[in-house]
C-alpha cells in the first residue's frame, strides 16, 4: 500500500474498536474513481461486509429504501450487523433527501466502518457543499481526501502495449498521452480504434503519430462535451468555440480577440465555461480543453464556413504574440483556405519545426502545401526550395514523399525539379543500402542537370563514396576528381559542406592528404550564424563518415574521436534520423572491434528494433549480434541473424560490412566443418572484393577465407588471396590490413609444415592485433601461436610460456564473454597442463567430467560441449547426468554455484 489513505482505512476495516473512516474522493469524469472503488471491493467483498450504491435520484426508488434502511440500522443501537465498507457514488447527483440520509450515515458511522463517498467536482454547483452542509461525524472519524487525476506516464504506456500488444515507440506513447489529457477513461476509449488500424493494416507495423493525430473524440467524450455546451449563454459558446478551433491554452485577451467580445463579457463568459466544466484553467492565466480531443469533437461539430473564419481569427491572435508559434499559424492558414501570409507562416514554421528537432513535422508542411494548386508558382517555388534546404534532415518515407511531390510538380521552375531529381537519387546512397541501380539513376539525373557547378559536384560526390556494391575503384576516384573540380567554382559554404562529407571517405580510406582539407576544422564550441548552422548537419555527417572509413581501417582511435565530434554537432543541431542511426551503427562495430562488449548485445537489439520499419538500416546491428553469437557458439541463432528475411543479400550491402558479414559465415561454416561451404563464401566474398578493388576491406576477411581456403585443399587460392592483399600492406594508414597480411602468412606457413615460423607469425599477428586494439583478433592468433608451438615441440620453457600464454588468452575471452573460444582454450589448456597433485576440486570427477561441468556451467549447449571437446554430443549428454548426479544439483542452471 504505497497510499497513506489505504492503509488509514482497511486499519478502521481490520479493527472493530477503532474509530470509522470518511473517504472522500473527488475527480473529472473518466479519471479513475470507480477503479479506486473497485480496488476496495476487491479487497472487501460483499460476503465480508462490503455495500456500493450509486447515488439515486428522486425517482429511484429501491436505492432511496437502501438508504432509508442503513440509515435507521446506523442509528439504532441494538443492531446486529451493518455493512462495514459502505461506498455510495456520484453524490454530485445527489438531491437534498439523499444528502440528508449520507449527511446522517457520516454522523452515526459506528467503529470499525468506512463510508466511501466519489464525485466529479465539475458537476457539482460551486455555490454549495458536497452534501449540502458541512459534514460531521462521531469523535475520532478519520476524514481523507483523494483526488484522481490523469494517469502516470508510464502507466498509459503499460495500458497502450496491453491493449494493442505491441511495444508503442515514444513518440506515439508520448502523442497519444497529449491528446487523450492522460484521462484513463478516454485512453481506454480510442485504444480500440488504434487497435483497428493494425488489424485492418493501414498501419501494420503498429500505430504511429499520425495514426493518433488522425483519431476523432470518442463518442462517450464527444456527448459528454457537447452536453454540457447545451446549457451556456450564446456568448460563452462563442467563446467555447473559439477556444476549440484555436487548440491550445489561451489568455483571456486573445479568446475575447477571437470571439469580438468585451473584456468584460469575455471575462463573464469564461466564467460560465469554467463553471460548467467545458473549459479549465491551464495556468498561468491561461484556458482550454483539459482533453484535446474534447477539443476536437467540439471543433468539429462547428459548421465549415464558421470553424474555416475561426481559423483565420487564430491565425490572426497568434501572430500578435511575442514568441510566435509559427507551425501553429501556417495550420490555421491552411486549415482556413487562407493563401495570404501562408507561404511566409510555412517557412517560419519549417525553420522551428528543424531547430527543434521536428523534422517530420516540417516535412508534412511542406508537402501539404506543395501539393496545393492554388499556391502562385514563384510562392510554390519559395517553398520548393526550403524544402530542398531541409531535405537532409527528413525520414526516408517523408523525404521520399516530399521527393516525388516536387518532381511531379508542373509548376515548379525546371532548375528545382531537376534538384529534386537529383537528391531522389542521392537519397538512394544515404541512408538506404546504395545498389547499381542508384549509380545508374544518378548518373541520369546528371545528364539532366541545370547549368552550374553545385548539382554537379553533389551528385558526383555521391558516386565518389566508396560503399557502393559493385562499382569499382577506379570510378570512385574519377568521380571524385570531377566533384573536387566543381566544387573549386563555388563559395556556397552549405554546398560545399555537402560535397566533402560525400569525398571524406574515399580520400580517408586512400589515404589522399585531401582528406584534411575536406573534415571540419571550425572547433566545435565556436558560435555559428545561420549560414553555418545550415551546413552543421553536412559537417556532422562528414566527422561520422571519417569515423566510419578510418573503422574499416583499425584506426580506432581516431574513429573514436571523429565519431564523438560527429555525435556532439549531430546533437546540437538536429542533424536527423539517418545521422542518428548512423552513429549508433558505428559506435556498435567500433565497440564490437575494440572488445567493449559489455551490453553490446542489449544495444546492437535495440538498434534492430528501433529500424524495424527500414530494416537496411539496421544491417550492421545485425551483423554484430551475429558475431556476438558465434563467439557464444549460439550458431542457428549466428545465422538466423545473417540470412534471414530481414537481411539484404550481400551484393545489396555496403561493401565493407557486407565482407564483414561474409567474414562471420566464413568462421560459421569453418566452426560446423564444413569447408566446403566456408570456402563458397570466401570465393564468393573475396571476388566482390577484388571488382571493388579497395583491399583495405580485405582485413576482417583475409584471415579466414586464406584458412578456408587451405581447408578445403585449394592452397593456390589462399596463396593468391595472401598475395592480394600484400598491395595494400605497404600503405601505413591500414594497420588492419598489416596485422591481417602476418595472420595470413603464419596460417600459410602452418599449412607448409613451418610450425616454428608460424608460431612467429601468429605471435606477430597478435602483437599487432593488440596494439589497435583488437583484443578478440588478438586473442585467437595467440591461440594459434600456442597451437603451432605445442605442435613444433619447443622444448620445456616453451611449454611453461605456452601456457602462460593460453591463460592469459583465456582471461580475455571470459571477459569478453565469448563462452565457445574459452572453451575451446581451456580444453588445449587442460591438454597441455600436468597432472594436479593432492586433492581434486569436486571429488569423484574425472578429469573430464570436470571440464564438461565447466563447459555446461558457462552456458554452453551440449552440442557445442560436443564441439569445443571433440565429443559426440550423446557422450556429452551422458557426462552432464553423471555430473548432477554426482554433485546433487537438480539442473545444470545450479552448476555455477556449485561448482
């Protein structure tokens, strides 16, 4: 009982010689107080005492007879039995008779009794008490108020995904919370209608904003409002009115503005409302529905010539502000038919909408009044051109939608439709999954350019980005050249910011000295006009592309620091969505490379759901969950998250994480044995690599497609693979690709015989691995060195170094939490190690017995146990039950403890 009330009144219902209880509680209609009541009964039901009634009119004969015989039996002495919880509802309703016997019930409430007594305060006259008279009761009556209200937050959100079943995003709890004034009553009356439009799939991914900004009042609600309007004089509903169609808290001036009336009829009238329930004080000195919807309903009830002038009025009283709620403006123009001022409103409102975060909202502006014909062309063109400045920070479905608006519009001056054009095209390489068929289409869009540099140098920017699939260096580079070309014929700072964050990740990953001149060099806490401040989601995009590129590299460190600026001006200046997943993505494959796996898991899901609606965006996510599995030797579940009906094929990837999630199906079918499968992959994988002819990409695969390659008996391919990548080693801005190049010649080596050589290689890898850091790679080289040491037979203090080595690799691995390589190491250490002398750990286990009950404590399956030891899994299986039985645990989930 977390309030103090409740546990005042079941100690006067659990004690007979305690003093009674009044519990008084007042509330709107629809918040919660026949929920509270039916909590009581719950807990007091009628066999134990427990009378509800609610209260009844003059005509209502059986409940006047109820009271009449509680009323005698509470003031007769000699009674037997009274009901000990006595609830009587509505008492607004109440007429003098009835509030004459509750006044006598409250007065004689013997011990150990509760009188519950619930009404709307909106309903009741302000000119007189709730029972008619002050209310008195016997000596020691404990008398407490409750008030109910609008529900928590998160209790509309628990009631939302119960009702819908379904987690809601955010936004829609937090929309639907608005709209509804938080009154559960009303909450429970629209969850139905949302529920509809899943089930009728017009909205089959579950409800969203505009799902809900689409909802009408609810007919309880709507009647209820439109009640109550019934009994106001004719100037009050005036003022009602107004007050609907404006849609926000208002001060008395500007509700006396909307309806032409006095400010002292205003006064009056809103008065009237006020004490009729229909309007509520907002505060400070500010008035309106407390339920938008309510709002709605009585708005919507207005005839369209009356709610279209009330628009207009609106626009009008809210322009008079200091602060002007442009968006609010440009609606009520809109919604008015008003075409005077509008463009003007739209523009403002698509500027606040943009600064504050709003990106969707001014993306609906713009297209609505886009697709509006009666709009003159040179105003559609002023809008036109907002909404190209605007675009960058726009959804795919509303910058898509916005697209196709302005590139079918007939009005539109040519040089703007062809932009449009344009950036349809450049919106299929950020922040979509970019294929051949958008380097086609720009290349299309580029023949149709307008004259001037600026469209040129943004779409040959585009094509000069490295991740396009299938699209080979060598065009990269000439785009590239040519965007560098068109870019050096204009001072447009906004252009410009645009074209290097296209360059910076090619000229990163070649290692050109250009890529200086390309990254921002403004630092970050420099104060930025509006030019700048424009390009600042340009130049967060460029600091997020650097970190990406210099990721793929092993330069962690500076990956880490250009995404850190990037997330602080993406912050700053709501550089939109796409940035946003993007720096998510990055961060989970930079903390996924550098060992930070802590949570990894939870975040890489999160970013899954999260882009659920656009599941391309969630790819890299995907591919660290993957990686995350194989390591745990979660191996169907590695796979399902690769090659399942969510996952693009890899010729639709971004190049480099499509060699990273070739890498991860490599080492899959590498851990299952079957070669044959892990070396179609890498031919597969390393022949899209060489069309792209960036060997810097090569480094998370080389390793493992040149030893699925030896595996499956085709050592000229892994020597052709090894030879490869040699002509990116030399270049010393790819310390991957270095580390990458001494694993591979190490693994070659071991395949030759050279053990001693390999054992070198392998420890060089590691070394090297460790210094990005690299602390997973780092770890399985020294595995292998171990590996090729032990087989090499280097003598004694060898040994005594191999498996200090071994339990050191075993440390990382248990700290990252990849369970199946620890296994796997412990089992070489466990081979490796001379026998225990004196007592054994658990005795009555062998040897192992004890490292199956390790294994199966660390929460591997038994068919993994079965691979990391070289058992079958029914061997497995049989020392798993000698293990319980021996140690007396019930399950293996006990183990942990036990052991």
């Amino acid at each position: 009982m977390n309030d103090p009330w409740k546990a005042v009144l079941h100690g006067s219902l659990a004690d007979p010689a305690r003093p009674g209880t009044v519990l008084l509680v007042e509330g709107p209609a629809g918040t919660g107080k026949s929920h509270l009541v039916a909590g009581l009964r719950r807990r007091h039901p009628a066999g134990s005492g427990c009378l509800t009634l609610t209260c009844p009119g003059p005509s209502d004969d059986d409940a006047q007879h109820a009271l009449d015989a509680l009323t005698r039996a509470f003031g007769d002495p000699t009674r037997t039995a009274v009901p000990t919880l006595l609830v009587v509802e509505d008492v607004h309703r109440a007429d003098e008779r009835t509030r004459y016997r509750i006044r006598h019930l409250a007065r004689t409430l013997p011990n150990g009794c509760a009188l519950v007594l619930t009404w709307r305060p909106e309903d009741l006259p302000a000119d007189r008490p709730l029972l008619g008279e002050p209310l008195s009761c016997p000596p020691g009556t404990a008398v407490l108020r409750v008030r109910t209200g609008p529900l928590p937050a998160a209790a509309a959100r628990e009631l939302t995904e119960r009702t819908l079943g379904a987690r809601c995003p955010d936004d829609v709890i937090e929309r639907l919370y608005a709209v509804t004034g938080g009154v559960a009553q009303v909450l429970v009356d629209v969850l139905p209608a949302l529920a509809g439009t899943v089930l009728a799939d017009t909205s089959p991914s579950g409800p969203t904003v505009d799902t809900v900004e689409a909802l009408e009042a609810p007919p309880r609600l709507a009647e209820t409002v439109l009640r109550r309007l019934a009994h106001l004089p004719a100037d009050a509903l005036r003022l009602v009115h107004a007050a609907a169609v404006l849609g926000e808290p208002a001060s008395e001036a500007e509700l006396a503005a909307l309806t032409d009336l006095t400010a002292e009829t205003a006064r009056g009238m809103l008065l009237a409302a006020l004490t009729a329930a229909v309007l509520t004080d907002l505060g400070p000195r500010r008035y309106g529905f407390r339920v938008p919807l309510a709002a709605r309903a009585v708005a919507t009830s207005l005839p369209a010539p009356e709610r279209a002038d009330l628009h207009h009025r609106a626009a009008q009283v809210l322009r008079r502000r200091t602060d002007v709620p442009w968006p609010q403006v440009a609606g009520h123009l809109l919604a008015a038919g008003v075409r005077r001022g509008l463009v003007r409103a739209a523009e403002r409102a698509a500027e606040t909408h943009a600064a504050a975060g709003r990106h969707r909202e001014a993306a609906r502006l713009l297209q609505d009044l886009l697709a509006d014909r009666r709009i003159p062309g040179p105003a559609r063109a002023r809008l036109a051109t907002a909404a190209l400045r605007r675009i960058a920070g726009f959804t795919l479905q509303d910058a898509g939608a916005l697209l196709d608006t302005l590139t079918g519009a007939p009005l539109l001056p040519g040089p703007l439709r062809a932009q449009a054009r344009v950036l349809q095209g450049l919106s299929l390489c950020t922040p979509t999954t970019p294929d051949h068929d958008g380097w086609l289409y720009l290349e299309r869009a580029a023949r149709t350019l307008p004259d001037g540099p600026g469209l040129a140098a943004r779409v040959l920017a585009a094509m000069s980005m490295p991740h396009w699939p299938g699209i080979p260096l060598a065009e990269h580079r000439q785009c590239a050249e040519r965007a560098g070309a068109a870019l050096a014929a204009t001072t447009d700072p906004v252009l410009r910011a645009a074209v290097n964050a296209n360059l910076v990740g090619l000229l990163l990953t070649l290692g050109d000295p250009g890529a200086e001149q390309a990254l921002p060099d403004r630092p970050l806490g420099e104060d930025e006009g509006n030019g700048d401040a424009a390009s600042a989601g340009h130049r967060a995009r460029a600091l997020c592309n650097a970190a990406d590129a210099t990721l793929w590299l092993g330069r962690y460190h500076d990956s880490q620091a250009f995404l850190e600026r990037g997330a602080t001006l993406a912050g700053r200046h709501h550089a939109g969505p796409h940035v946003a997943h993007g720096i998510r993505s990055i961060r989970l494959l930079l903390d996924w490379a550098t060992g930070r796996w802590t949570g990894l898991a939870d975040r890489a899901a999160d970013l899954v759901a999260d882009t659920a609606r656009t599941p391309v965006l969630g790819h890299e996510a995907r591919t660290v969950l993957a990686a995350l599995c194989l390591a745990r030797g979660e191996w169907s579940q590695c796979r399902a998250w690769l090659a399942g009906g969510l996952a693009p094929h890899p010729d639709q990837q971004l190049a480099p994480v499509a060699a990273l999630s070739s890498t991860v199906l490599v080492r899959l079918a590498l851990a299952r044995g079957d070669h044959d499968d892990a070396r179609a992959h890498a031919t597969q994988a390393w022949g899209r690599l060489r069309s792209k002819g960036i060997w810097a990409w090569a480094a998370e695969l080389a390793p493992w497609a040149v030893t699925a390659a030896l595996s499956a008996g085709d050592p000229a391919t892994a020597r052709t693979m090894a030879r490869d990548l040699r002509t990116a080693t030399a270049a010393p801005h790819l310390p991957l690709v270095a580390a990458a190049r001494r694993w591979c010649l190490a693994t070659l080596a071991e395949h030759d015989g050279d053990l001693a050589r390999a054992a070198d290689g392998y420890r060089a890898a590691a070394d090297a691995y460790a210094a990005l850091p690299r602390p997973y790679m780092a770890a399985l080289a020294a595995e292998a060195a171990a590996r090729c040491a032990t087989a090499a037979g280097e003598g004694e203090d060898a040994g005594r170094d191999t498996v200090d080595r071994l339990t050191d690799v075993l440390l990382v691995l248990t700290g990252l939490g990849a369970t199946h390589d620890a296994a796997r190491v412990r089992s070489r250490l466990r081979a490796l190690a001379p026998p225990r002398r004196g007592r054994p750990a658990h005795p009555g286990l062998s040897p192992r017995e004890r490292e199956v009950a390790e294994l199966a404590a660390g929460g591997l399956t038994n068919r993994q146990i079965a691979a990391a030891l070289h058992l079958s899994t029914r061997t497995v299986e049989n020392h798993v039950a000698r293990v319980l039985r021996k140690l007396s645990v019930p399950s293996r989930r006990d183990l942990p403890a036990r052991l």
